[in-house]
C-alpha cells in the first residue's frame, strides 16, 4: 500500500504536535509506560468484582516494578514519575493510586530523608513489602499540621510509642489493608519529648504482614468509594513501639544517641511541611494523571463520534453525530482545553526541575516553582473533570457502562481534585500569596492594555494579564473595605475575587506556555493547527471577560461584538482536524480497544451469539 500525500502530511503534523505534548524526549521519558500498557498483562478486566480488579492492580504494580532499572531512580525523578502516571492513570486508576503512593510519598520520602540512616530498602525496591502513607486523619485534612496521633520518645528503649488518642486521629483513607501484600507506612506524628511537642514528623512502621495487621495496629475498611476500587482504610495504634531509626529526621529535626532533640528549624510548621516535601510531586503527579485521563476519553469521544450514525436531514444519508455542530463544538473546544492542560502541565514540572535545588539563592525561585505547581495541579484537574464529563455526555449511555472505560475516570477525576491538597485549599493557599506579593494600587488602563487586533497573540497576551491584576486589584479593595474584625472577616471579603485572580493567572500561564509552544514550531501545518487551538482557548477566556475588558478599555464595542463569529469560525477550524490532533495523543491501540465504543465496530461487543438473526443468518447460507 503506497501512503498519499495527504496521509504523509497528517503524519508530520501529528508527530510534531506529539513533540508539543510531552516534550523532544518522548521515547526515553514516555515510550516505556507507553509500551507497558500495551501489553496484556494491562488489558482491561471483564466481568471481574471489586476485590479481584484491586488484587488485580497490585498484580500490575509488581509487573510495573519489574520493568524497572531503578525504583529508586524512579521514585526520585519527578518527570519519570509524572510520565508514569501520564499513561497508567487512563488504563488503571487503581494501580495509578497504589503506585503513586509506594513510589512517590513513600519511597520518595525516605530516599529524600535517608541522610546518614543508610536504612535497607531491598524490600520495598524489590516490592516484598507495599509501601503508603498515614497524614491525612478523620479530623484533620488540609491542615495536616494539627494531626494528633502522637509518637512519645521513650528513652529507656530509645525508640518511639505511637498512639491514637481519639476517633478524630484516625488516619484516614490510605491503602493500610493486607490487600496486595505485607504493608509498611510512612506515619505522620506529633513527636513528643520529654513533655515538649515538637511538631509532626514522618515514622517508617510496620502495619501488616500478608494476613493480618500487626500487634497494636488497628486497620479498618472504608466504605467503596465511587470509582476504581482500592484499599482505602481507618488506621489507628495502640501504644506501638518502633525503634528511634524509625523517624525520618533530617536538618529539620531529630533525637540524637543522648536522646536530645535538635532541629535547625525553629518554626514547627516548616518542620512539618520539609518532611512532607513530596507532596509537591504528588501535585505533578496528579496533574499528570488528569491531562491523561482526559486526552483518553477525548480520543474515544471523537473516534465514537466519527462512526456513530444518525439520520441526516434526508432519511437516506445518515451522517456521523460528530458534522453536527452541537457534536463537534463542544469536542473542539476541549480540545484546546486539553492542549492548554499538557502545556500547563509541563511548564510547571519543567519550572520545579529548574528550581528544586536548596539554599537561600534558590528560596524564592522555589516558593515561586511551588506556587505554579499547586495552581496547575488545581486548574488542571478542574479543567480534566469538565472535558471528561463532556466527552461522557457526547457518548450518551455507552459511556456509562464499565466495559467503556469513561465511567472509572469521571470518578477518577474526584480523586485528583482531592488528593495531594484539595483544590479549593491549595488555590486559597496561592490566592493569599499573590494577593500580598501584587502591586498595592489598582492598575489603571495603559496604552499596553489598549485594543489591539483580535488575531495576535501578544494583544491576547496582555488581555490575560489585564484579568489576572484587575481580580487582585479588586481583592485588595475589598479587603481594605472590610471591617477591621481580624484577619478572617478581611480574608472572607478578598477571597472570592482572590480566587478568581487565581484562575485568571493558570490561564495566563496556560496561555504563555501556547505562545511559546507555536513559536517554536515551524512554519507549516503542525503550526497552523496549533494557532488555531491557541487562539481558541485564549478567545474563550477573553469572551467570558469581555464585560470588564470592554468597561476598562481593552476592548471596542465591535471587538465584542465580533467575538462569537470569531470563535464560531476558530470551532469549526479545529473540528476539521479533531482526528489529525487525537493522533498525536499517540494513544496505542491496543488500549483504545479495550474501550468498545472507540472501535467502529463497537456494535458487535453487544452481539448475541443465541439470537434470532444468528439462526437467520445460518438459514440464509444454507439456503
């Protein structure tokens, strides 16, 4: 078979929008997850119960480890573990948990305080034991800081006791059961010495072996929560005692042989967020996990869209679902929606790579690379659930049933949003910063910010901007508006439009990360596309903005005006080319047919082996 011009082209193009996606080292950082979900060890289960597909993710996880070089070298690179996620979060949101927590917040963590402890790992390298992670407590999420369980140093035996002292202190949801092998968990404690509390610090224990949990150890099953099944558990001690080795102590604190306690930290809260610096990782990660998950369920919606059949406007000519606008608009427009998520995405991994250095030089590059990496994490994984809800919907009730693949990742997608830092926290964590780090005064309207031309991107560029300070300025206002009845009734007053300022800035970043990302290729189709799903996100943000940038001068009349026939005119451009651009999601096949309706045959997984037209079809033959 002789490829056309036309198919050589599309090829090229989407190669080089792959390139945009996941970066110019795409064999070396992708192409090893790429390849193990392809195999059938990660097909996708029929017909098996809850209990089995989560004994079926530990399986995976152990097959995952063993196409490893280094779990050790894994679990210390973010970008590897990004890409991890990145291809196994569409195929198995089960393994991506488990995975994520043995080999981020658990193995991550102790490599990262191994120091001069020099503790042996073999066993969670080698996955003899599970590893996971106890922070989070019934009564204490997002301010982890205040977590009561308690670990006492015990200097007759120069070790440590833990206890749960109430119902609230239970740690609440990790994966702490027998389920997929012995277990040991990371613990964070309030460690107490000699009657001083001296904040909460991370202790390697003991929970399980493979049947049961151990002495002092109580591990209790959650209720199945929506979406892939795991192990989530309560977890609480009874007086358990672990040697002083088991603290993971480091410059931030530890006990010394004399059973001192020393820290060059004297702020208890910096104690607390050093031992749980992985979490920064963990938001990547999440980020990572929803920009897959949504390029999956894009791709099936429109391959679904492209060979489901309806009746045209003559009985005659049925025609696909996707020629109607109402199909293909909204598949367009998530389209540059997910472009903007991988953009976004890598920005921040590639800012924290760059930053994640130590010293005083490096501190605020540091906070700074943090800041984006929680914002992204919170604007991404928003941004995943809304496209995956979308596509869900343009797939009606095929979409619904398990055997499709989209039912697990829309409940995948209420994991991220909640794990590694609720969004609605760790955007109210970055609203404050940038509210106090922003100008004092309100910008005022400047020749910059002045109407320029709807088709160039650095007039785009700066109406961005333009949102993002006029949200701060308007948060600053009201908060010097605001009745002087302490720091909560000002910070309630500032929030919402804080928050908003919060939104404007990841679609700024967003927005820059386009803008880069067409410069960078060159002239010819690939770019083409491209620009086209730039210009799309950035009119869509601008439209929902017109009010304020029209009432600040930014915009003309008939600049607002023209907006929707613009954007209509953007919609259909990027609709021409939907199936070129899920091309370059690289998506192996042999996932996408796991999932029936991405298949133009989707029809024969309902098939009847034993029904009438089977018998008539026989009879046709003989006949």
């Amino acid at each position: 078979m002789t490829a056309t011009i036309d198919s050589i082209v599309t090829e090229a193009t989407a190669d080089l929008l792959k390139g945009v996606l996941f970066g110019g080292n795409f064999h070396q950082e992708h192409g090893p997850w790429r390849q193990l979900i392809s195999t059938d060890p990660f097909r996708r289960p029929v017909d098996r119960t809850p209990d089995e597909r989560l004994s079926l993710a530990y399986e995976r996880l152990r097959i995952l480890n063993s196409t490893l070089d280094s779990a050790a070298g894994t679990a210390t690179d973010p970008r590897a573990l990004a890409a991890l996620h990145e291809w196994i979060g569409p195929v198995d949101p089960a393994l991506t948990t488990v995975a994520g927590i043995h080999y981020n917040l658990f193995l991550g963590s102790l490599l990262d305080h191994d120091g001069d402890t020099r503790r042996d790992l073999s066993d969670f390298l080698r996955l003899r034991r599970v590893g996971t992670f106890l922070c989070t407590e019934v009564a204490h999420g997002n301010d982890a800081v205040a977590v009561e369980t308690t670990a006492t140093y015990d200097r007759a035996r120069d070790g440590f006791v833990l206890h749960t002292p109430h119902p609230g202190a239970q740690k609440f949801m990790p994966n702490a059961s027998p389920a997929g092998g012995p277990k040991t968990g990371l613990v964070a404690a309030r460690l107490l010495a000699d009657g001083t509390d001296h904040g909460v610090f991370l202790f390697l224990v003991p929970l399980t072996d493979e049947l049961r949990t151990l002495p002092g150890v109580r591990v209790r099953r959650l209720p199945a929560r929506l979406g892939s099944p795991v192990d989530h558990c309560l977890t609480s001690f009874d007086q358990v005692f672990v040697e002083r080795e088991a603290l993971l102590g480091g410059e931030h604190g530890q006990v010394g042989d004399n059973g001192e306690f020393t820290s060059a930290m004297g702020n208890r809260r910096r104690r607390f967020l050093t031992s749980i610096g992985r979490v920064t990782v963990g938001k990547i990660s999440m980020s990572a996990c929803a920009v897959g998950a949504a390029r999956a369920t894009l791709a099936v919606a429109v391959r679904y869209g492209g060979h489901r059949y309806i009746s045209g406007p003559r009985a005659t000519q049925p025609v696909p679902v996707i020629a109607h606008r109402s199909h293909h608009g909204p598949l367009a427009e998530a389209m540059a929606t997910v472009f903007a998520m991988s953009l976004l995405h890598r920005r921040a991994l590639d800012r924290w790579e760059a930053q994640a250095g130590t010293g005083p030089a490096t501190a605020t590059g540091r906070a700074e690379a943090e800041r984006l990496v929680a914002v992204a994490k919170g604007w991404i994984t928003w941004r995943a659930r809304a496209v995956i809800v979308e596509c869900r919907e343009r797939c009606g009730a095929q979409a619904l049933l398990e055997n499709n693949g989209m039912a697990d990742l829309v409940a995948g997608a209420e994991g991220v949003i909640t794990a590694e830092g609720d969004n609605m926290a760790i955007h109210a964590k970055a609203a404050a910063e940038m509210l106090f780090a922003a100008p004092q005064t309100p910008q005022e309207s400047t020749p910059d910010a002045a109407p320029g031309d709807l088709a160039d991107p650095r007039f785009l560029g700066r109406l961005h901007a333009h949102v993002e300070d006029l949200w701060f300025a308007r948060a600053r206002a009201r908060m010097s508006g605001a009745r002087n009845d302490g720091p909560l009734d000002r910070w309630n007053a500032a929030s919402g439009p804080a928050l908003r300022g919060v939104e404007a800035h990841a679609h700024r970043q967003a927005a820059e990360a386009y803008a880069d990302a067409v410069a960078d290729l060159p002239e010819g189709p690939a770019r083409d596309r491209l620009a086209e799903l730039q210009r799309l996100f950035a009119l869509r943000w601008v439209d929902r903005n017109s009010g304020d940038l029209l009432a600040a001068g930014c915009l003309t009349n008939d600049q607002v005006n023209a907006l929707p026939d613009v954007v209509e005119r953007l919609i259909a451009d990027v609709a021409a080319h939907l199936p070129t651009l899920i091309e370059s999601f690289a998506l192996p096949e042999q996932v996408l047919a796991d999932w029936p309706i991405a298949g133009a045959d989707y029809a024969d997984a309902y098939d009847d082996p034993e029904a009438p037209w089977q018998t008539a079809a026989g009879t046709e033959g003989e006949r």
